[in-house]
C-alpha cells in the first residue's frame, strides 16, 4: 500500500471516528498520520480542532496555530483558533482570529456568527448584534446564529442602541417570529418596543380609554401589523400596557358580535383568531367585566344550538375559552372541514392537541404509589394547571455531554473521558418537557423522563412525538421512590423541583444515590434572598384570603396591575409568570416553597459529599470575576454569598448549578 492510500484511509477512519464522539480513536489515527507526513495540512486542522473539542487548549492553540503557519489563508483554521480564544476568555484574541477569518473570505457565515459571540462576551452589544444580522444574511437558516441572536435579545435593552436601522430590526423580528425552532418568549421585550415605537405608544396611549376603540383609523392598522398577530400567535404578551389595549378590544368584539356587526369583524377574523391563541396560551388570565361573562354564556349557547358551524364567532368564544370545554361544539367541530389556514391552526391548539394528550396520558406507566402528602397536593396543582405551556424551543446542537458541562461552569472545566458516549439521563421532575427538549443536546443519550403530574408527562409526550424523537422513557414516579429503580445515571438534572418537596435535603439525597460515581447533577433551587421581595405580593395574597383557584388568581392580577404605590409589587409584573395562570400559580400560589440561602446550600452540598462546580449563568459570572478575580474557578460559595447580598436581585429565577460526587 502506498503511503498516500495508507494516509488516506487512515484519515477517512479518523474522520468517521470524530464524528461519532469516540475522541480517543480519532486522536490516535491523526498522530498516526502525523507521524507519516508531519505537515499534512487536513489532519493537523482535524487534530486541532479534536483538542479544542475535549478542551485541551493548548495543544489546539498549537496545531492551529501550525495550520495558520503553513497556511495563512486558511480561514477555518482563524475561526477554530478564535473558538479556542473564546473558550479561555481571551475574548480580544477570539475576536481578532474571527476578524482574519472574515477578511480572508467574507461570506464566511460561522466566523461573522463567533465574531457577534466574541462582541457579546466583550459587552459589545450593538456590534454583536449586527455580526449575527450578516450572519443572517449569508446564511438566514444557520441555527447557531439563529439561537445566538435569540439569546441576546433576552439578554440586552435595544433602547440603549444608536446605530441599528428599526426598519431592519423588524424584518429580523418577523423572519424569528416565523420560525418553529426558538423560544419566542426570549425576543418578545424586544420586538415589543419596535412594535410599540415611542410613536405608537402615544397614540395608543391617547385612545385606550375611549369608546369604539375599534372605529379608530390607527387601531384598524395596528390589528393588521404582522409583528402584533405573530406575537400573539407565539408569545406570552407580558407586557401590562398591552394586555389592557388588547382586554378592551376584545370586550368591544364581543359587544360587536352580539349585536350581530358582523363585517367590522369579518375585517379583523385574522387578529381575532390571533388573540384567541394568545387567551389559550395564557390560560385565560386576561380581566373579565360581568357583562362580558353573560354575553359569552350566550355566545355559547348560540353556537351549541345553531345547525351551521360560525368560524367567526367560535374565535371569538376562543377569546375567552377553550373550545373543548363544549362537548356540542366538540362533537359540531369534529365533522367540520375549514378552508381556513388560521382557523385550522386554532382548532388544533384548543382542540386537537389537548385531545392527544387526553389520550397520550394511558400510555404513560406508574411507578409506585404516591404517599407522600404534599408530594400529592404539589400533583395535584399541576394537574390542574400544567406548567410551563409552551410552544417552541431550540433545536437540539448534539455535542458530548462533558463539552456542554464544561461550556456551563466556565471558566472551572472537567477533564473529557470516554464514559459519556452513550450517557443515561435522568430528569427528575420534566414538568412539561422544556428540559427534554434541552437535554437532547446531549450526543447518544438515553433519557428518562419523571413527574409527578400526568397531565404534564402527557404534554410533554405530545411534543417530543411531534417531533418525532425516540430516546425518552416517560415515567409518572414521585423523586422519594426512585431509589427502588436500581439504574444509576451519568447525569441527572432537576430544575425548579426539589423546592417543591416536603423535604428538598430527602429528595437531593435519593437523587445523589442514583448519580454514577463519575456522574454530574444539575440542580435548579429557589434564592431566598433573590425571592424576599415576593413577601409583599404573597401577604397580599394572604391578607385578601385568595385561593389558588382560578377567579382569584384574576382578581389579584388586577389588583397588581392597578397597583401605583407599592415599589415591591410593581415589580410582580416583571416577571414572565405573572403572564398566565398556570405561571402565576407556580410563582406565588405554589403548595409548598423551600427557599435557600448558598451557606445553607453549601452545608446540604458538603453532607451528601457532593462538589459544587459552578453556576449556568455566564453573564452573572462575569460580573463576580471582576469582583472576586482570585476565584479562578468562580466555585467559592462564601464570596458567591457575599456577591448576592450586595446583587440581591442576582438569583432573581433560581440557583442553577452543577454537582458531582466528591470521590
């Protein structure tokens, strides 16, 4: 065989290797060819970018560097090394390497993407923004570039920005707003104040409290604005100002259809169908006038006894309920052939979707009784209201489950091994499936799936069936019996649950039994003092006597939002949750809440023999390594404690960290 065949081959098998994760394999077989032909430009860039992948920085700053040298126009060789550079924090190097990679070939869609990541990292936040808008026009279905952006824009405020074109910014907004594969709640803050430019805002301002909101010239066309009817269609509209204009106009088209004015409706059908996805979304948290209760009870009744089917008025009902809750309309519907493309859209979210998950919930296996009191009143609550509702959210970037691990608790990092090609995952306490969906980004893994609520496990079963993912175990189990499984896990995460239980050390000390001794946990628990504001709603809630029960979750939601003296309560809805039933009832009318401080977690951690390995959130690690530079790791919890008592409002979610057994 001769040398170049034998090269060849060898560096095809390689090849294959590194693709599949197996690092090791692939390694040897580059030095293999190395050894032959030292300056063999392919491999010496294959073998580089292996290194950076299982984090061993300096090597591939070497091999890289060695391709630049034998190569200076070799831009992918500049993008790797600035990879690299980001990776190590050296964030003016990253950028510089992506730079030389963008000058060498221009159309180069992944540099311009890593140079707005370089620029984000750096704070620079109107540059960044514009690398990933030519990211986006090179290449406008790079999914990286598309979660970058998606990610900024939950991260930055575009009022402090001078030099982007809003022109620009709403055609951006749109082409997000049309794709399945974000989270839309991520870029809605943002796309709001474009669509309610200072302009807008004033006028809407001017004419909210006018009567026949809908005769007004400026209303008609902003019921017609695209960006309005996409973020109602897949955003949360968390936003008081906005929901009060839309509660209004609602009112009055409900007024409009009783009075039988059907072709000012007939011009709005495609806002009406838009805001009855968005009443459904949001659980119906939208006020409720008594008038308006009794002219919907006969709304119903109309449709319920009227032979013909009325697209226009069953929107409308959808405004204000789920259209199962009607079996005559169920059953009417059933038979019902819509020409309509957006009413098709609304019948299958109010209607086909929870019917699957009604079937879907019998397929799912119990494991053990649960006994446990307030595990079963905790089940209870999201029975009724399952949470979160969501739609959409990123596809999954597969990546071996270390690299993403380290990727989180930067700037500590982990050393890469081979026992995580094929990682068991467990996540305790899945809810309604966001974090499956998250930990599909782990390469070859095997996923099971436990809730207490059936309800939940059945909708997050409907999504991951919708896209057609064949890696998870659904299973209805309380936390406190899974030590009966007899399975150990390489990674468990359990986000916003353990704080749920009775007994939050019980359920971290089951879960620590299960976890593998080389295995990682990911823990999400609630802040006491990140949530000591929350006092003052929850006396409130507790001076009014309300319940957790659905007209008293409305009524306080109007108390807050009428609220013009109380500094702590008018924070209440600047919070996502505060934007839905099932979010609110999470956030301040949960059964049960445990809140920490991080000596207390430090003392929990230290007696299950479990090592804290960093927080999740690189934005606020950045601002405790200027304060504490010392902590190379950012793993020291007394000056983490400290760095929150003076940024109280830092953990303002929850702790989101990383464990693993102290061996």
């Amino acid at each position: 065989m001769s040398k170049k065949i034998e090269i060849n081959e060898t560096f095809d098998l390689a090849e294959k290797y590194h693709k599949k994760n197996n690092f090791s394999e692939a390694k040897k077989l580059y030095e293999k060819i190395i050894k032959i032909e030292p300056n063999h430009l392919k491999t010496i860039f294959r073998l580089g970018s292996l290194l950076a992948q299982t984090n061993n920085f300096d090597k591939a700053k070497y091999f890289l560097g060695k391709v630049i040298e034998i190569e200076p126009s070799h831009s992918k060789a500049h993008n790797n090394l600035g990879i690299v550079f980001n990776r190590l924090r050296e964030y003016t190097k990253a950028k510089q390497h992506y730079e030389q990679a963008i000058k060498i070939d221009s159309s180069h869609e992944e540099a311009h993407s890593n140079l707005g990541l370089a620029f984000y990292e750096l704070r620079e936040f109107e540059k960044s923004l514009k690398c990933y808008q030519k990211a986006i026009e090179i290449n406008p279905n790079n999914l990286n570039t598309i979660n970058n952006i998606s990610i900024l824009f939950r991260q930055i405020n575009l009022d402090s920005f001078r030099e982007i074109e809003k022109e620009k910014l709403r055609k951006l907004f749109l082409l997000l707003y049309k794709r399945t594969d974000i989270e839309h709640k991520d870029i809605f803050s943002n796309a709001k104040k474009i669509l309610l430019n200072e302009e807008n805002y004033n006028q809407l301002k001017n004419i909210i409290h006018s009567n026949s909101l809908l005769e007004k010239n400026f209303i008609k066309e902003f019921l017609e604005d695209e960006l309005l009817l996409s973020i109602l269609q897949k955003s949360l509209v968390a936003d008081v100002f906005l929901e009060k204009l839309l509660t209004k106009i609602r009112s009055e088209i409900l007024i409009l259809i009783d009075n039988k004015n059907i072709k000012v409706l007939e011009e709005k059908y495609k806002f009406i169908i838009s805001l009855a996805q968005q009443c459904f979304l949001n659980e119906y948290c939208f006020f409720r006038s008594r008038e308006e209760i009794d002219l919907i009870n006969k709304l119903k009744k109309k449709i319920e006894t009227n032979n013909e089917i009325n697209e226009l008025e069953i929107a409308i009902l959808g405004c204000y309920v789920p259209l199962i809750f009607s079996e005559k309309i169920l059953f009417k519907l059933a038979k019902h052939e819509s020409k309509n493309y957006f009413f098709k859209i609304l019948i299958n979210l109010h209607i086909k979707e929870p019917i699957k998950e009604k079937e879907l919930i019998h397929s799912i296996k119990s494991f053990d009784i649960i006994s446990d009191s307030v595990s079963d009143s905790v089940r209870e609550q999201y029975e009724e209201n399952p949470f979160p509702r969501w739609m959409y959210t990123y596809t999954p970037t597969k990546s071996n489950p270390l690299n993403i691990i380290n990727y989180q608790i930067r700037p500590n990092n982990i050393q890469i091994n081979d026992k995580f090609n094929k990682p068991n995952i467990l996540i305790a306490g899945c809810g309604t499936g966001k974090q499956i969906f998250i930990s599909q980004n782990y390469h070859n893994a095997k996923i099971l799936a436990v809730d207490l609520s059936k309800k939940s496990l059945a909708y997050a079963k409907r999504k991951i069936e919708e896209q057609k993912i064949n890696n998870v175990e659904f299973l209805h189990a309380d936390i406190l019996k899974l030590n009966n499984l007899n399975i150990k896990y390489d990674i468990i995460e359990s986000i916003g649950v353990l704080h749920h239980m009775k007994d939050p050390l019980k359920g971290l000390e089951v879960l620590s039994n299960l976890m593998q001794p080389h295995g990682f946990m990911k823990l999400g628990l609630y802040s006491k003092i990140a949530r000591k504001n929350l006092e003052r709603a929850r006396d409130l809630i507790n001076k009014k006597n309300y319940k957790a029960k659905y007209e008293d979750i409305i009524k306080f939601r109007q108390e807050i939002m009428n609220n013009e003296k109380d500094n702590l309560l008018k924070k209440i809805p600047g919070r996502l949750d505060f934007y839905s039933i099932s979010g609110i009832r999470d956030f301040l009318f949960n059964v049960q809440e445990h809140r920490f401080t991080l000596p207390e977690l430090s003392k929990v951690l230290l007696s299950l023999d479990l090592e804290f390995l960093g927080f999740a959130d690189l934005i606020v690690k950045n601002k405790y390594s200027k304060l504490y530079p010392s902590d190379k790791k950012n793993i020291l919890l007394d000056n983490w404690h400290q760095f929150e008592v003076d940024n109280p409002e830092t953990f303002t979610g929850m702790y989101n960290f990383w464990v693993k057994k102290i061996l």
